[in-house]
C-alpha cells in the first residue's frame, strides 16, 4: 500500500496553494517584496535556481518545483 504524506500549503491569503501556481501566486507564496518582485522571480529563473513552464503565453510553477527551491534555499542558508 502507498503510504505518501501530502502536506496541504496555503498562500498568505489563506488559501490553499493550487498544483499550478501563477507568476503572481509564487511571489505571495515567497513573500518576494521590494519594488519589483517580478523581477526578483525572474532572476531566479534565469539562474536555473526556479524552474518554471510555459502555458500558452504565461509562465507557471509548479507547487513542487517552487517547494524544492525553498528547501534549497534552507540548506544554502549562512549559518
């Protein structure tokens, strides 16, 4: 039997994180701010650091691929 834990992340807003996330729900998700947190995301993306897929005309994220890069980013944090 599968036995997989499913863990249920929810957006600042209280919602709960779809499978497919907008460029708008990563950057609440991240809590990227400043000025131009689109930006920010981008920069992430051109690094490889953030993968992210093309739908039709608008870039999407995975809630996976966005949970690997926090984890990643935990692990390479100053100690």
């Amino acid at each position: 039997m599968d036995k997989r834990q499913f863990t249920i992340v929810f957006l600042p807003d209280g919602r709960p994180a779809p499978g497919v996330l907008t460029t708008e729900e990563v950057i609440l998700l991240l809590r990227l701010d400043g000025d131009h947190p689109g930006r920010t995301l981008k920069y992430y993306r051109d690094e490889g650091q953030l993968v992210g897929i093309k739908l039709g005309r608008k870039i999407r994220y995975t809630l996976d691929e966005v949970m690997r890069f926090l984890a990643k980013k935990t692990e390479q944090r100053p100690t």
